[in-house]
C-alpha cells in the first residue's frame, strides 16, 4: 500500500502547486506593480522602481485612513467580543424559552445583505445625527461581525464542562467569580480567534462604510477606492502591499501569542483535557 | 446543635428531588454522624448522585430539607455552604497549574497570600504530592489528579466531604490504593466523608455505614456486616454480595424454626429476630449466601440436606463457585473456600449439599422477581 500512495505524490504535489498558484498569482502581480515604473498601472510593468513606496509617505490622506480603519476595526471588535460573549453565556449557560430563536436572530446579519444594513444605517445614523462619523461605522461593524463572536466563542462555551463550574462554586465561588475565572480564561483562545476573524472581517468592509461615512472619516478601503476612481498609478498596488505585510505581521503575532501561552493549544482543542479533568 | 459541634454532621429530612416527572431522590431521610465514613450505594440511576448533589447544594430538593451541622441549608446554593465535592470527573481546571487549583477556595474567601500557601503546602503534604505544585493539570497521571481533587476539596476544612464516585474511571490496583489513601486521609483530617459508589465491594471496604438506594428510595442505611447478613429485602441482599434467592412457601412456625417448602423440598429457617412472624401458605424470597451452602462432608452435618448435580465449576484461586442443580427442580449457586489438596468437585459429580437454619434468611418483602430485573 504505501509503495502505491508514493507513485501517485507527484500528482498531490501538482494539485497543490496549481492552486497555490492560482491563490499567489493577483498577489505577485500587485506587488510586481507596486515597484513598476510609470504613471499608470501597467502589466507587465516597463522597469523596476521603488518611488512609488517614497511617495506614499506625501498622502498623508491614506495614513489617516489606516488609522480610521484601525480604530473603527477595534472599536467594533471590542463592543462585538462583548456583547457577543455575553449573548453566548446567556443562551448558552443559562438558556431560556425562546434562547433559539434570539441566537438565529443574532446570527441573521451574516446572511443580511451588507449594502441593505448600510441603507438602514444610513437612515437611522441620520436620524440620531451621529452618520459620517467613525463612532456610526463602529456600531455598524459591531453588528456585523457579531455573529462571528457568537458563534466561535458560543461554540467554545458549549465545550466547556460544566463540571468545571459547579466545583468552583461548590469552592465557595459566587457566579460573576466563577465567570471570570473559571469560564473567560478558558474561552482566551477563541476570544483571539474571534476577535482576529472578525478584525480582518471589518478592516476592508467596504458597503456599509461607503453610505455611513463622510469626507474625513473615510476608511482605508474608501480612500483606496476613491483614489483609483481618479488616478491609475501604482500608489493603490503600493498600498495593498503595505496591507499584505500588515496582515501578515498581525498574523504572526497572534501565532507568537499562542504559542508562548502553553496549554492555550489544549483549550481549544479541549477533548483530551476535558476527559482528564 | 447549631454551634457546628452536634454530633450529626449532615442529615437529609424527607427529601425528595424531581426531573421530567421521575423522582430521582424519593422521601430520604439520612443522618451523617460527624466523623463517620458514609457510601451511598446503588445501581446507576438509583438516585445516589442526585443525593449527594441535594446534599452539596448544587440542587435545591423539591420537597423536604437539608441540614448541615443542624442549620437548615435548603436552598442555599453550593458556594454558601460549607461541604465540598469531589466530582467523578474530577473537574480540575485546565488552565490552572496544581497549585492554584488547590488554592482556589482559599482565594474565593480572600485568605493572605502567606497562608494560602502554607495551607496549599499542607494539602499536597497530606496528599502526598509534595514537589507537584507547578505541575499542569495536564501532566497528572490518573492517581495524581485524583489526590490534586481531594486536596483541592478539602482546603477551605469542610464540615462535609461528598465524593462522586470519584474512582470509578482507575484501574482496580490503583483504585484498591486511592481507597486505602482516602481513609487515611479521613482518619489525618478527621472530617465527614459521603462517598457514592456502585461498588458493593468499594462500599464495604471502606465505609462505617452504608446506605443501599435503589429507584430514588434510601432502602436500607446500616452497617456493613449489618447489611450483609441482615439486608432490608431481597434487592439489597443481591446488591451486597453474593446470594441464592428462593421463592419459598411459609408452611409453619415451631419455636423460632420456620418450614418452609422450595420446590418440593422442606427445610427448616431460623426466624430473625425483630421479623413479624410469617404467615403459613404466604410466598417469601429466601436468601442462601453462596459460602453458606456446604458441600459433600460439611453438609453431612446440616439440618437441611438435600442432593445435587455440579453442573458447572468455576475456579477462582482461594475459592471454587458452584453452580448445582437440584433434581431438576432449581438450582444453587454455592462457594467453597479452596486449598490445594482439597476436595474439588467436577462437572456431573453428584454431592451432598445442605446448610442450617441460621445461615437462610427469609426475606420480608415479594418483590424479588423485580429486585432480579433491576439486576
């Protein structure tokens, strides 16, 4: 059997090189444009340059709009991991008549056509006179990658043993004690987790943040789209490299977090613990 | 009595526990003397954990009370009361390292930092796990975890020890070990200790009293060789150790002697004391303890004799089992003690069986066709 499975890797190695191709391919061309000479986006680029990377620092209108997106990221991904961990525990931890139906409920902004929520916003934003501002778009955000913290962290919570909380309460261990200690750090790895996918979710959103936002406050993608409508130069390729690195590095990041907190691996995987303990 | 010092540790008053319409713990009514070593033991779904939860507080009985040191507790949740669990799954936390695990009820009541670890030391002394307490919980062997569990339990000086089978996932040398480990435990702590168990054999190796429970009902609560040689009814005498039941028809009573008929055979039973005396013509469950059937040479001095073919034998080292049929009529499954150079008997041998009026015990109830079932 084995002797068989070996004749045939080189058709794996094929496969895999195939589609890792056709993934790498729309990367390699932009960062091959990025340090292409010329005033317009051209493929294949006429020579090598890296000015374009020298006068990104002269828009000083991207810089702010990383920092919006920044901020207005972090901001939804902190309101959405508290609200939706909360929401988890109650439906969770402490169901009640009807707790389906309110988690189907939470969950129904994945499916919500984004550029409909964005109309709503808009209107609604309005009305409160808070639309154009970043503190709109983070409530926005919030709902919308909210269901992805109540589904992961759900789901982890689910797995936690319930065993683990009644003996700390039979230690003396009052419920808001027993949440912070006992249920919260358990949950730390899919909270991350969570809070990355959903990090990465709202960065580049683009249809909500398009109607809700007003000159000034405009996110990364917005400026990037804005800037293309108008001007073909490799600064838009420039800028997506400077994304592709920013991601990577948060991307290790979080992989160096894992890995320095031993045991951290073991909770989310969870089975093997759970029997032990 | 509610100074903490009476001499009932815990006690149960009619207390009844109900899921989904079944009665998990039906009217039980159990005193826990302070210092005593107690099994609940039952088959599962007797009710014996929900028991042991009603106790702990981590339920609410839907009738009746609990008390604790004589206070009445019902109804205070797990974390305002002062009895500790150890759970059959242990319920280590993961992501603690032994020695807060250990530590955490100290922290829970916001002891100094000083004594929390002077008393932590003192736990894995009196564990044996002295050098453990960096350990993960992770890296525990199943023997370590279990005494991680019970330090754990006993840090915050319970009045109450309640154990939920907490040995039942070891394999038998080590949890033969964990049982002499926790009386000793209990004998250097000097605490309370409840243990659920559906071990007959890991109740009476430990415990002071029993209490057999079966279907919700505590049904009987005594000592050991009390339940032993004078269970309650026909399930208890089936759950705690090896029995013979006999449907038997009562014909008289001479004196203390009993006759009874068992499949056409007479024999004579020695009444027990405290029994109503039994009515001729009713139908009783008689209960022969396998090591009290003699055979060949020793039955030839018992009151009721009678004739038997092995039909099967069983060899288990010290002793022989037994099994021998009675002119077709039932059969007996009976246990000799063996050594080499003794009598053995074969399968076809026909012997002489008999035992004497005090070694049958007729039984006050008519239910061992189910007590059989529940088996």
């Amino acid at each position: 059997m084995p002797k068989k499975t070996a004749d045939f890797k080189w058709l794996l190695y094929v496969c895999a090189g195939a589609v890792g191709l056709y993934l790498l391919l729309p990367l390699l061309m932009i960062i091959l444009t990025s340090i292409s000479m010329g005033t317009a986006t051209k493929f294949p680029p006429e020579g090598l340059t890296l000015e374009w990377y020298g006068k990104l620092a002269d828009q000083k209108q991207f810089l702010q709009a990383f920092l919006n997106s920044i901020a207005a990221s972090a901001g939804a991904v902190a309101l959405a991991l508290v609200a939706g961990t909360l929401a988890a525990l109650a439906i969770i931890q402490y169901p009640f008549r009807g707790s389906g139906v309110l988690r189907a409920f939470f969950m129904s902004p994945m499916v919500m056509p984004k550029i409909t929520l964005g109309v709503a916003y808009l209107i609604l934003f309005s009305k409160m006179h808070i639309a154009g501002g970043l503190f709109a778009l983070i409530l926005g955000e919030a709902v919308i990658v909210f269901p992805f913290v109540l589904s992961i962290v759900g789901s982890a919570m689910a797995n936690l043993n319930a065993a683990h909380r009644e003996a700390a309460a039979d230690l003396g261990a009052g419920p808001l004690r027993i949440f912070f200690t006992i249920t919260l750090p358990q949950l730390r790895l899919s909270l991350l987790l969570a809070g990355s996918i959903a990090f990465v979710f709202t960065f580049d959103q683009v249809e909500t943040a398009l109607l809700i936002l007003r000159q000034g406050s405009y996110t990364l993608p917005i400026q990037l789209f804005l800037y293309m409508e108008k001007w073909q130069d490799p600064t838009v390729a420039v800028v997506s490299v400077v994304l592709i690195a920013f991601a990577l590095t948060l991307f290790w990041a979080i992989k160096l977090v894992i890995r320095s907190a031993p045991g951290i691996e073991n909770l989310l995987g969870g089975g093997q613990d759970e029997r032990r303990s | 009595m509610s100074d903490g010092q009476g001499a009932i540790a815990i006690e149960t008053r009619h207390a009844v526990k109900r899921y989904a319409g079944n009665t998990a713990v039906d009217q039980v009514s159990l005193q826990v003397k302070r210092g005593e070593f107690v099994s609940l033991l039952g088959p599962s779904g007797c009710g014996k954990t929900t028991l042991l939860r009603l106790l702990g507080g981590l339920e609410q009985p839907d009738e009746g009370t609990v008390l604790l040191s004589g206070k009445d507790v019902s109804g205070i949740p797990a974390y305002g009361r002062n009895s500790n669990m150890i759970f059959q799954q242990l319920a280590l936390f993961p992501h603690m390292d032994v020695y807060n695990n250990i530590a955490y009820g100290l922290k829970v009541r916001k002891v100094a930092k000083e004594e929390i670890k002077r008393r932590v030391h003192e736990m894995l002394e009196l564990v044996q796990l002295g050098d453990y307490s960096r350990r993960s919980v992770s890296q525990l062997s199943g023997g370590q975890a279990q005494r991680v569990a019970i330090a754990r339990a006993l840090i915050n000086k319970p009045e109450v020890l309640l154990l939920d089978e907490p040995l039942s996932a070891l394999d038998m040398q080590l949890r033969l070990d964990m049982q002499r480990e926790l009386k000793r435990i209990q004998r250097d702590f000097g605490g309370t200790f409840i243990f659920v168990t559906h071990d007959q054999s890991e109740a009476m190796n430990m415990s002071d009293r029993i209490g057999v429970m079966r279907g919700g009902k505590l049904l009987q609560y005594a000592a050991p060789d009390e339940i032993y040689e004078r269970p309650a009814d026909s399930f208890v005498a089936k759950f705690i150790g090896d029995t013979n039941l006999l449907q038997v028809k009562v014909l008289g009573t001479e004196q203390d002697l009993v006759s009874v008929d068992c499949f056409g055979s007479m024999f004579q039973i020695r009444q027990s004391k405290g029994l109503a005396p039994f009515q001729a013509g009713s139908l009783r469950p008689l209960s022969i303890r396998y090591e009290y059937v003699r055979l060949g040479e020793a039955a030839s001095r018992s009151a009721n004799r009678f004739e038997g073919r092995v039909i099967e034998s069983v060899y288990g080292g010290a002793s022989i089992r037994y099994t021998i049929d009675i002119g077709g009529r039932f059969q007996l499954q009976a246990s000799a003690l063996y050594q080499r150079g003794d009598i053995r008997y074969n399968v076809g041998d026909m012997l002489h069986i008999g035992f004497n009026p005090e070694d049958g015990l007729l039984l006050n109830d008519d239910s061992s066709g189910k007590g059989e079932a529940a088996l």
